[in-house]
C-alpha cells in the first residue's frame, strides 16, 4: 500500500521531537508500508537536502537507543521531502494536490502539527483544492480547542471538508502500550470481568505525574492550565477505557460508542461540587529528583501573578448500574516527586476477616509510566512467619509483569502506533469528536466555577504529590493515594 503522509508544521517542535523519531522507528522496525514518501510543509525556503540535513541534526537530542545510524538515516532520509506553503494562498494547495496525484497514491494522511489556530484555514483550503478524497485523512494533534464552543467549532469547520471517519483526533495517551494492554486485560480474558464492578472494587485512582515543570512553554502552558492540558483528554480517556462496557466488537465505532457513554455518565459538577470535589494547585520552588528548581510563576513566559493551574485532583463517578457509588479519582500534575502514571483498582476488603494484623485488600496497578507493566496485589502466607494467637500474619506479595521484559522485541512507541494506523485507516484508538466534545461539556462547569472564585490555586512545594487537600479529597472516602500507602 503506497502512501503519502503529508507534516504540516514540519519544521515544528512536535514533528522533530515525536513524529519523525516516531516514523523512523517504524521504519527501522519494518512497519512502515514500502512505497511511502513523507513531505514536510513548512513556511520556510529549503531543499529536501537541508531539511533532511535539519532533521538529521534534531536526531542528536533523541534519546542513544532511537538514534539512527549514518547508514541508517540516509536509507529514512530517502523517504523525507520538503515544500514551502504558504498556508493562506490557494495556489500552494493546488501545488500539494498536483504533487500528491502525480504519484497517485493509495492513501494521503495529512498531519495538522501546527497550531491549532490555523486548523480551520488549512482544512478550508484542503476541501477547496479538492485534497479531502475518500483516500485522504487528516489527523488532529491537540489542543483541539480550549473550551466547547471552541472545540464545536474546529469540529465544524473540519466537517464541512471531511467526513467524520477521514477526521482522526489523536490522543496520544491512547496510543501507549499500556493502554492496549487494558483492552486485551478487560476483553481478552474473562478472569476480571466479573470483578470488573462496584461490588468488588472500592475506588479507582487515574494518575498521571510529570516530575517536569513547564519548560519553555510557559506562555501556552498559561493559557491551558491542567485541567484542559492534561485531565479533559489523557485522564478522561484512561477512565472511559477502565469503565467502559465491553463493545459488542472491535471495531471503532463499536468501542467509541461505549467510550462516549461513559463520558455521558460522568456525574455531572455543580459549583458546589467543583468547591467540595476538585482541589487545584501551583509549584512553588523546591526540590524535584534531587535539583533545586524554579516556582511556577518564576517560569519564563508565565505572567506575573498567574492563577493557572500546574495540578488537579479531582473526584467523580460514573452514574450507570456497574459503577453507582464507586469514587474515581483522577490526578495529574507538574513538577511532581517522580515522573510516573498509572491506574490502581484498588479492590474491597475482604467480607469478613478471619487473619490477624494485615487488613490490605488486594489491588490491580496498571503502569504506563516510566515502565508499563501488571501489578497484582495480593496476601500470602509466608510460612515461618510471625503469627498472632495462633494465626498466620499474612504479607503482601505482588505477581508483576513487565511488559518490556515479556516482549522485548515488540515494544512500538504511542506515535509510532497511531501513525501506522493513521496510515493503514485503523481508527480505534483516534477520539470521535463526540467523545471530544462531551469531554469539554464535563468540564465546563470546573473551568466557569473556577473563574469566578477568586481564592485561587492552592501552593504546593516542587517535589511534593500536591496541595495537602489532594489527600484530604480522598481520606474523606476513606482512601489514600497510592504513595502514601
Ligand atoms: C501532552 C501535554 O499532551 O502530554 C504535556 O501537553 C505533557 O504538557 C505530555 O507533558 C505528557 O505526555 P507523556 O507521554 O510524556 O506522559
């Protein structure tokens, strides 16, 4: 299958950092169809020598084991192109579109890195010249708008060019490996699924740490905050895949179906919830992985006095017969004590105690962040232990699994998997835009609460798990976090 895919923003921070490692390790791995050209557009004049020189030397700051060799890159290097567009002039498209056809390949994925403002005038464009064909894709990198008119309207505007299954929003927390991994845990094994249910799981805790802080993108970081950044897409999409129903089939509107009516089932926030149910924060300077680092508002670009948010937590449920009662807590932040995601399931105890001392219930760690892997908790006997009137006092063991260790061949990264299935047209892990908007309708009343309270976000120290009211969120229920068990 031949394929065009087209980098608008070619030149841009996403495309050197993740997408063209990300297709040069499908390539390297073979996966990447033979007969493919990729074209970078940019607004810049270059040769397809200096932007292959260009894109040669960003390779330096990839990370040892996914840097190319000289051998290698030339080989990659053969499949790189360049074009200069002006993305407002209606000549330029008609240009791409005589390039694509000349060739006449059998698919054209058209990536929009750029910023998101100019989305609606490159899809406007793309119909106008004709490039919006049943073989033409356009894929959508985040942010898709920054609040739900917003998102409604980038949503217009692409559909006025595309249908919606040419439209492939990515989440690229979706394209993790662990996430595949949920799916084959849930669908492809019928040990969990009966426990899978308010009356066996006490509460389950989304967490997604970033032990980094805002960087050099201080001034877009201002203008997005946790909530929109990282909790309306990433955290939303892990819970829709822990809660939803099991899909009649594997096909993606089959899943995305089951996916939107979790979203539909979030219970809705009233200002009083928001007040009760949401803790917001900001760093102040401390100490992360042993570096003394800056506060949030001494960030570059971060105005002074800023009330953005660096972390949330937050609890909901989700209103339907499986999960009524059940708390899900989702929780992200910057500038956190360690760089690390997971999903916990934490299960209830035990009925009715019959052991001594040890009162842990059992647990079910799904990792996607630094490894990706399988925890199960449970309570064992060691046998020789310490025993208590004539009981044994039994100890907490874990069966792990370490999905690099499993398949340590096999480990595909999250763009270099949605671009392969961008490319071949497989669209379960890309977000309907019904999905996308019912998200943002979520977390509207969050963000318009938000707005008119003026207390602000609540401080925490760099190198902390957050504003000690992220605790005291879940110690109301009775539960604590998984660090501070
Ligand atoms: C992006 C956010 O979507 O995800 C960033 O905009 C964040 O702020 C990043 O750092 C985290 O992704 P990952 O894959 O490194 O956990």
């Amino acid at each position: 299958m031949s394929f065009d895919l087209v980098l608008f923003g070619g030149t841009g921070d996403l495309a050197w950092r993740k997408l063209m490692p990300a297709l040069f390790q499908a390539f390297r791995h073979g996966k990447l169809p033979p007969g493919g050209r990729i074209l970078a557009v940019a607004r810049d004049e270059r040769s397809d020598a200096e932007y292959r020189a260009y894109i040669r030397e960003k390779f330096g700051g990839v990370e040892e084991a996914k840097q190319p060799s000289d051998e290698e890159f030339s080989r990659f290097a053969e499949l790189l192109h360049y074009r200069r567009m002006d993305l407002a002039q209606p000549a330029h498209y008609a240009g791409l579109r005589e390039w694509t056809q000349a060739r006449g390949a059998d698919t054209v994925v058209l990536f929009l890195a750029t910023s998101p403002h100019l989305f609606p005038v490159i899809c406007e464009q793309l119909g106008a010249a004709g490039l919006n064909g049943p073989h033409v894709r356009v894929v959508l990198e985040k942010p898709l708008g920054h609040d739900l008119p917003s998102a409604q309207e980038i949503n217009r505007v692409v559909r006025a060019s595309f249908r919606e299954e040419q439209a492939l929003r990515i989440d690229h927390y979706l394209g993790k490996p662990a996430v595949q991994n949920l799916m084959a845990l849930r669908f492809g094994n019928a040990l969990f699924e009966p426990l899978w249910r308010r009356e066996s799981i006490a509460n389950i805790q989304i967490t997604i740490a970033e032990s980094l802080g805002v960087g050099t993108r201080g001034d877009f970081y201002d203008r997005t905050g946790a909530l929109r950044d990282m909790i309306q897409n990433h955290a939303l999409q892990l819970l829709t895949m822990i809660a939803m129903e099991p899909p009649s089939t594997s096909d993606a509107d089959a899943i995305r179906d089951e996916k939107l009516k979790v979203l539909r089932s979030l219970k809705p926030f009233t200002p009083e919830a928001v007040a009760r149910d949401v803790v917001r924060g900001q760093y102040k300077a401390g100490t992360v992985e042993g570096k003394r680092v800056r506060g949030y508002l001494d960030e570059d670009k971060v105005p002074p006095g800023s009330a953005c948010e660096t972390f949330v937590a937050l609890r909901t449920e989700v209103q339907n017969w499986r999960w009524a009662g059940v708390p899900f807590y989702l929780r992200t932040g910057k500038r956190l004590a360690a760089r690390d995601a997971q999903i916990v399931v934490n299960f209830r105890d035990v009925p009715h105690p019959i052991f001594p001392g040890t009162r842990q219930a059992n647990k079910l760690i799904i990792k996607l962040q630094p490894e990706d892997g399988l925890e199960l908790h449970l309570l064992a006997a060691k046998g020789g232990g310490a025993s208590l009137q004539g009981a044994e006092v039994l100890t907490p063991v874990s069966l792990d699994l370490d999905f690099d260790k499993a398949f340590p061949t096999d480990r595909v990264g999250a763009y270099e998997r949605l671009l392969m299935d961008a490319i071949a047209g497989r669209l379960n892990l890309f977000v309907r835009s019904d999905e996308q908007e019912q998200a943002w309708r979520w977390v509207e009343p969050i963000l318009e609460a938000w707005a008119a309270d003026a207390l602000g976000p609540r401080p925490y120290v760099a190198g902390s798990w957050g504003p000690a009211a992220s605790s005291a969120l879940v110690a109301r229920d009775g539960c604590v976090w998984l660090e501070e068990q």
